[in-house]
C-alpha cells in the first residue's frame, strides 16, 4: 500500500472535534477529516490572496 496522505497527529477537527482524524494531502494541499469530511487548506494563506 502507498499512501500520499499523511495522518496528522494531536489534532483536533475544528467543525466536529474529533481527534487525530484529520489527515493531510500534499498533493492538494489539503487537510480533511475522516469524521465530517471538513476539508481546510493546510496552508491557509495560500487561499487568502485578498
Ligand atoms: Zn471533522
């Protein structure tokens, strides 16, 4: 098995709380939890250009 994804440790999911749910996508650049599915750049001010 290879996986990109990258699970992130000690951290929690903002919009259901659960921990050590969220994994990383390097390749979008992305962080989602496996819970809810909330999807958040992993580097915010990428997305904040305004
Ligand atoms: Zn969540």
């Amino acid at each position: 098995m290879s996986s990109l994804a990258h699970f992130l440790d000690n951290l929690r999911c903002s919009i259901c709380g659960t921990l050590n749910a969220l994994w990383l996508d390097p390749v979008r650049g992305l962080v989602e939890c496996q819970e809810c599915g909330q999807r958040a750049l992993a580097f915010p001010e990428i997305g904040e250009s305004e």
